[in-house]
C-alpha cells in the first residue's frame, strides 16, 4: 500500500509553485515556475534513489533499477504544466503517484524484475504551446524533433528557446526505446464517477480531438460614421462561428463537444470595427466518422459567414488526434488492481486526451481514473479526496508491479 | 487665402510620428509618440510667435494676440491621438488647420479683434483610455478633474500618471473661461460627401453615443470533459451579445450604428471553457430616444442571454453623449465660408463624437467637415486630398476671421 498522506503532502509542496489567489495552480509549459517545479520532482526522484534523465522535448525520465536492469522498465507519469487558471492535481497526480510508487517500493524494499521509470511529459496542456501532448507525441513520433521544438506561444517564443532558457533540453534522443509498458494516472476531470460513487475509473480509451486556428479579416473603420451595410466585422463573423460551433455539438450530441477557448480581437479598440479576429475551436468526439463531419460542418459555416459578411478566412486544421482504445492487457491489470483492493470502479473513456494517448502508440499503456470534485478541472477549484488519490495510486503500483514482473 | 502645401507638409511630417508599415499611425494618447507629437506642434506654434499654455488635462493653447486681448479667443482645434490602426488625418487636420490659419494670419499681417487660439485636445480617440473626448469633457465641466485624471487605460495606468509621465500635466486650471466662438475642421470619417461630390460638409450637428462595459462570468471548466449542458461558456454568451448588438442596429435602421470593438476572453485557453469575457458596446443613434430605447434593448438581451447561460452580469454604462446641435451662427459662419468660396458643400450632421460636441456647452461651435477617400476613418489607410483638406482650412480661415471681427 502506498503512503496516501506522503502523496498528499508532496502535491500541496508541488502546488505552492504558481499557487494562484483563488486556490489553483497556473504553471505554464517552460516558463520559471515550471522549471521550479521540475526541479522539484527531480530532487525528490534523487532523495529516492532515481537516476535522472532528460531528452531533447525536456521529459524527464527517473528511473529506479530493476533486477535485470537491461528489460525495458514499466513507466508511470503525466505532466507539471498546468492551464493558466489550473488546478493542483491535473497532471501533478500522475507525476507524483509515480513518484509514491518508487517511494513505497523503497519503504518495502521490494525488487521488481522490469526497472521503474516516473515520467514527465512537457507541455501536455497544449495552453502556452499548441497543440496538446506535443513532447509525448514526439517521443511516440508523431511529430519530429523539429515540429517539437518549433511551437511557438502567443509572442512568439519557441519550446526549443524555452527549454534552452530554463535548463531542461537535456541530451537523451527522444523515443526510440523500448517500454514494456506505460500506466497514467489522473483526475477524470469530467462528472461521472463522482455521480456514479466510483472510486476508480478503468480507462479503456479516449475521444479524437481536431483543433482549428481561424483567422478573420475584415476592415478597420469607424463606429459611428460607418453605415451597417459598408462594415466588414471580423468580430461579428467571429462571433457568428461561435455560436454555430455550439450548435455543431447540439446536432452531434451526446457525445460531441466543442468550445472556443481562445480569442484574440485587432485593434480591439471600443470604437473601431475590428478588422482581425484570430479564434482557436476544439472539436471532440469519441467516433471519428462523426470528428471528421463536424470539422466539415465547421468549415462550411466559417465559409458562409465569411462570404455573407465580406470577410477572408484563413482556416487551418492544426491538430488532429484520433480516438484511441488502450492496450487490453493493460486495462485488464488496471481493472485487476481495483477489483484485488475492492474499489467501485466502472469502465470509462476519457474526453481529454493525455500523455498516454500518445505513448499507446508505442507500448501497451493504460490509464487510472479517479473522481474530482464536481467533475471539474481547467479551474482552479479543481478538488479530489487524499482517499481517492490514494486509492488510485494503490491501483497504478498493483498494475505497474504486476507488469514488472516475469 | 492659406498655404494648402504647408498645411499638407505639416500633416505629413506629423505623421512620421508613430508611422505604421500600412501608412497609417499608432500614436495613442499620452504615449511617447504622444508626446512627441505634441511637442512638435509646440515648436512649429511658437516659430509661429504662439504663446502656449497647459491645462491640467493636458490640452494645449497656443494663442496669437488680438487687438484686444481682453477679448475671449476665437478658437480652433482638435486632437493628435490616434487609434491603434489609425490614419494621418483624424484629429492632426483639425489641429494643424488651425496652426495654418495662424500661419496664414501672420503671412498677410492680419491682425484680428479678438485673440485666436489653436488647441489640442487629450484623448479624443477614447481608445486607450475610455470614454472619448474626455478633456474637452472636463474643459466643458462635464467630467470634473479627478474623473479626467482617474481614466485608466487597460493596463491600469490613469490618464493623471501619463500625464505627469509625458510633462503634459500643464498647470493651467481646466475650462472656466470664455471663449468667444469654437471651429473644428475634421475629415468627415463617413462617405457622404465624397458619393455626393461635396467639398464642405457644414456640420450641423452630431448623433448622440451611449457606451457599455459588459463582464460576463462563467465558470473556466475543461473543454474535453465537461458536458455541454454543464458549461458555463463566458465566450458563448458574449458572441450572442455581439450578433444580437448588430441585430439591435438593424432594428433601428437606417440611421442607428452598433459595434463591439474591443473584447477580451479569460483565461483564453484552446482548451478551457472561457470563464470571464470583458467587452465594450457603443450605440449610437442621432435620435436621443431611440438611442435611449436601443440601450433597453441591449439590457435586455445580456440579461437574457445570462439567464440562459447560466452566466452572471454585469453590465455598465460608462459613456452617455447626447445628441448636441451646434450654435446657429457658427454653422452659418460655416456655410458663409463655403459659399463665399464657392464649394460644393452640405449640411450633415457628424456619426463621431468630436471635441467640438463639448466645448459646444460652453462656447457658441460649429465644425467643417472634408470628404475621406471611400469614407473610411480608424483605418491606416484613411486619406483625404490635398485641395479639400485646403479648402476645409479656408473655411475655417473665414469662419474664424469673421467671427474675431468685433
Ligand atoms: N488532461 C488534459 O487536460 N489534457 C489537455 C489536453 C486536452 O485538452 O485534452
Ligand atoms: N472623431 C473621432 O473619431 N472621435 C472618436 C470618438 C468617436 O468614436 O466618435
């Protein structure tokens, strides 16, 4: 059994770095806070007896030998960086329940065959840096190194500068190495097993996602001497896409969801028609068929309102990542490990997309599901029970020794 | 008559200042440019042989000597602030019609009754800091100092600090003065004179403008687990506001304008629902009920809107500009000049706010207007010919002229 207090005091320690006034976490990927942060991990890993490494993305790989120490290890992890208005545990649980693996194994002196790895995953939020899970995505080859290096944030900065700039573009080639397999642990992030009263959620796959970067061009006039019928608003066009992105989820639902999240008005001046509007849209769906006609749906309706509005468009798919299954075996050592401690538990997809999405493309991966409080998270009230982290690390280290072994 | 290439060169070389790459110009209020800019006028005024005074809103005087002068001024004017993509002409005409009027007065050795004063007006633009024309507010007692000093800009500088900042807090008390009458020549930013082949708009009056600051809150949730039916989506509800605004125009056609300039979406994440949007709405409408029934309206559909979405309101009005007549003898002093030079001219009544709206409490006023090339004003590439812009300042010349005669 692992040490749940020794869990929960490591996530509030983490949680002090970019501790927010209303109780959350913002850490953005590769800024000074999130190198704190892994500073602290990897500290914490060395007080452990982990040997540490970094690759050309930044992961962080802490590894605690094995008995035959040549086998591919069994790897846990997630994520540090957290939404501008985060919480404490989205990405911060899988990291540090990895970390309370390696630590309960030393409490217990216990050996396993396969060596352990905890893992960190850079930039997993896609906030700072589009998209999502881009330094996994280039450790399962998604993407290249260069791809990798080259996103850039709002202002124009790089992951490949940022990493540089904090110390964290280490030396090891990204991927390219065997895992024998990967467990996630995290939040749900989502309403239902808090509603159902599970404690665990057997994770057996994930929605697809496809993201869209719009850019709308109109012209720059004034409000009080252009008539209604000579205006080129790229803010009314926009906000006519928004809307119309929300009925796309209406005419998909139930399991269709969609949101722009981010936008970003020029001049954005209060007397000025605005003449450019730049919007991201997140698109999701657990079927593909049904993604894909949704991004088609999306692109007529940025056509027709362009077109009716005198507008350019500029429409670019930036990121598609299908929907996923995980590895039977490993669901079944993630369900095994609930069923052995007695946790509620029920089978569950996940509608956000995590490290492990991208890892199952290259070693049987599972994931752990535990409740949070209202089934929210991206807010910084974002809550979950020390039992339920508990419960959900006890789970990880079932699964993860149980793989370790011959 | 005046000297329509000075005038032109004057424009020109103001617009180096704060010179964009489209040929427009950034020089928002009480920046660096600003200042420069302001300085630059003060030059070219005292080569003039101008004395010049500061008030404490920053608004410059620039006075050439009457016979009398006991007298009040006759005075001219109008701003150097410009949008974030703004052009050459908006405001700087209006300040350097009146240096050229000086100008001129000094070329043939006029000596007039009464003093003549150029001015500059602060913040006109009400771009950085919100409402518009709020010096010439304050000079109009409408606005009292500390209101003047309070306006912050979306950084939360005030006005009083950039002042200070730029050496334009002059120590002149603001308004309480007389001044015998008020002339502001100004592009007409519309496209009414140039569809109909005018030179001279005689202004006989401006539409009357009503602002809101709009916050809705939502709540930041995750945009992959949260179910659309449990979204608190701040953006949704704002890009219903911004179509049904533009709907509320269309209501009141064919003289009411509505637009939604500026917005701003928080934590503005791809992938977290928009927990808080800030936005400006300006209504307009040169009928003083209709405006007041278009505000209702928009009320009315933000409460709506919120009450649907589950979003909390707060709605301000910050800006309330009446619909103003100017003073009867100025506007024929106006169209005297016009017809004594035998442009094509109209009387029009201005969509924009202009400083000459408030001094119009305080001061018998009257502006010329000239046409703008396709009618487009906060445009970088708002223009204007050499000859109108000419003949706008020999209408000013004469109006001036006439009415400092005692
Ligand atoms: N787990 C998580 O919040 N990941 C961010 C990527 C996504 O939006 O699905
Ligand atoms: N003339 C001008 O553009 N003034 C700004 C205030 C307004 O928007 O009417």
């Amino acid at each position: 059994r692992v040490n749940g207090d020794r869990l929960w005091d490591s996530l509030m320690e983490m949680a002090k770095i970019g501790a927010t006034e209303k109780g959350g976490n913002c850490r953005l990927a590769l800024t000074d806070l999130d190198k704190e942060g892994r500073d602290l991990f990897v500290n914490w890993c060395k007080e452990a007896g982990c040997t540490i490494k970094v690759d050309q993305m930044g992961n962080i790989f802490a590894r605690r030998p094995g008995k035959d120490d040549r086998l591919p290890p069994v790897m846990t992890g997630s994520h540090l960086d957290t939404q501008p208005t985060g919480g404490k545990f989205d990405g911060v649980y899988g990291v540090l329940a990895g970390l309370e693996v390696i630590r309960t194994l030393n409490d217990f002196n216990i050996e396993t065959d396969a060596p352990i790895e905890a893992s960190v995953w850079t930039n997993e939020e896609g906030s700072r840096f589009a998209p999502a899970m881009v330094s996994s995505g280039v450790f399962a080859g998604v993407f290249d190194l260069e791809y990798g290096h080259s996103r850039a944030d709002l202002d124009g900065k790089t992951m490949g500068e940022e990493l540089e700039r904090i110390g964290y573009k280490g030396s090891e080639p990204v991927g390219g190495r065997k895992i024998r397999a990967f467990f996630e642990a995290h939040i749900e992030q989502g309403p239902i097993l808090e509603a159902e009263e599970k404690t665990i959620g057997v994770v057996t796959g994930a929605q697809g996602q496809r993201w869209f970067e719009v850019t709308m061009t109109g012209a720059e006039s004034h409000a009080g001497t252009t008539p209604m019928n000579r205006r080129k608003d790229a803010l009314l066009g926009a906000s006519k896409v928004v809307t119309a992105v929300n009925d796309i989820a209406m005419k998909y639902a139930p399991n269709a969801v969609t949101t722009v999240g981010l936008m970003q008005v020029s001049p954005n001046s209060r007397n000025t028609i605005p003449g450019e509007v730049f919007f991201a849209v997140d698109l999701r769906n657990p079927e593909d068929e049904a993604l894909s006609a949704m991004a088609a749906e999306l692109k007529e309706v940025c056509e027709k309102v362009c077109a009716e509005d005198g507008l350019e468009l500029d429409l670019k798919e930036i990121w598609y990542s299908p929907p996923i299954a995980f590895d039977a075996d490993c669901v079944k050592a993630v369900r095994g490990g609930a069923e052995s401690e007695n946790f509620a538990h029920r089978d569950i997809i996940s509608g956000a997309g995590h490290d492990a999405c991208y890892i199952s493309r290259v070693a049987p991966t599972g994931m752990i599901f535990v409740p949070c409080e209202d089934g929210i998270s991206h807010n910084e009230v974002e809550n979950a029970t020390p039992e339920d982290l508990a419960a959900g690390c006890n789970v990880l280290l079932q699964a993860m020794v149980a793989r370790a072994t011959l």
